[in-house]
C-alpha cells in the first residue's frame, strides 16, 4: 500500500469535488422542477399525457442510469441535428459533456422524485383534505394549508436517498468525459498502478460528503416535523 500516494491524491481529488456535487445539485433541483409538474399531471389523470408520463416514469427508474448517461450523451446531439440541422458531417451537434450530465441526472431525478412527491401526497390523510374542503377552504387553500406542510418531512427521507444515489452516480459520468472524482482517482491511477490507493481516496471522499449531506437533510427533516405536528 502506498500510503505516500494517497496522501499526494487525496487533495487533487478534492480539488475536482465541486464538479461531482455541481452535477449532483443541479441535476436533483432541476429533476425536482420536473417532479413536480409530472406529478401534478399524474394525479390529475390528464388524458395522453398522464399515460406518457407513467411510462416515462417507467423506463427511467427502470433502465441503469449509465444507460440513460449514453443515451443523451449520443441521442440528445442527434435530436438538435434533426431541428437545427447543423452540424459536422451530419453526425449531430457538438455539446460539452457538463451539460449532457446534467441532463441525463436530472431527468433521471424527475422520474425518482415523482414517485416520491406521489408517495409523500398519498401518505395523508384524505379525510383532512375534505375536512378543509368542507368549511369553505379553496382546494389550493386545503393544500397550502393542510396537506403541503405534512408532505414535506414524509418526502424528506426518499428524497435524502434520491439525492444520495446521484452523488454516488456522478462517478459514471467519467465515461463521457467529465473529469469528477472518480474521474481524477482513474487519471492519477493510471500513471502508476496505484489504482486501490485511488480508489480508497474516493471512497473516503464519496463516503464522508454522502454522510454530511444525509445528516443535514435529516436535521431538516426533523425540524420541519416538529413545526409541523407539534
């Protein structure tokens, strides 16, 4: 074990850390955005669309999210080809590899968040929706009021472990290109073979950030749920 190399790594992997949760981030608040209208369809039972949204939901939570990555990384460029038709040898558009990433997480997060928005809303109550309805509240009223501040902590947990598994997914997106951390452990591996010492310096980095940000959104869970039922 060369523990001289891991020390010598630990901090050019770091250095790359911000590129890991800039994707992570962006993709789960942009992939919530989404959630939200999607859910919103689906509950409403919107002809066409609700049923186009269900199978998306479908092939997204069921297809490995490094087949997703490959998908927009080769289809996405091809799509503007097809609109914008430009483009070098008619092989589709040029896109930098940041952005696909973060299309491809944030598709992948709106199909996960859904479900859990639609989980977390089934969660309460009926009967106290009605209840709001009945002494004259609006239904945007009921839902404001009555129905949204018990949602949250109940979405809290689900969306802590959505969150969770784009940052450790980050780590596929090496294969297009990003240099994240799991990027740099296999550059800096390769020079020297020192591909276990690599590794272990990722894992500590992957495992001590996963661990902040699930302590923290489980404080926030906790918090809310005190102002909310007490």
């Amino acid at each position: 074990m060369d523990f001289k190399f891991m020390l010598d790594s630990f901090p050019k992997l770091v250095s790359v850390l911000p590129i890991t949760l800039y994707i992570a981030i962006l993709g789960t608040v942009i992939g919530l955005g989404l959630a939200i209208l999607i859910s919103i369809v689906r509950e409403r039972k919107t002809p066409i669309l609700s049923p186009l949204l269900s199978l998306y939901v479908s092939v997204f939570r069921g297809v490995p999210i490094i087949v997703q990555i490959y998908i927009v990384y080769y289809g996405l460029p091809r799509i503007l080809y097809d609109f914008a038709k430009t483009g070098a040898n008619g092989r589709g558009l040029v896109l930098p590899s940041l952005l696909i990433g973060i299309v491809a997480f944030s598709l992948n997060a709106s199909a996960n968040l859904s479900e859990s928005i639609r989980s977390a809303y089934h969660s309460i109550d009926r009967s106290q929706y009605d209840a709001a309805i009945a002494i004259g509240l609006t239904r945007f009223e009921a839902i404001k009021r009555i129905v949204f501040p018990q949602m949250v902590p109940n979405f809290i947990p689900n969306f802590s472990n959505v969150f969770l598994d784009l940052i450790k997914d980050t780590a596929l997106v090496y294969n297009i290109g990003i240099i994240e951390v799991m990027g740099k452990a296999n550059i800096l591996a390769s020079f020297g073979f020192n591909y276990l010492e690599a590794y272990l310096d990722a894992l500590v980095i992957y495992l001590v950030v996963c661990f902040i940000f699930a302590k923290l959104l489980l404080f926030a869970e906790t918090k809310i749920r005190k102002v909310v039922f007490s």
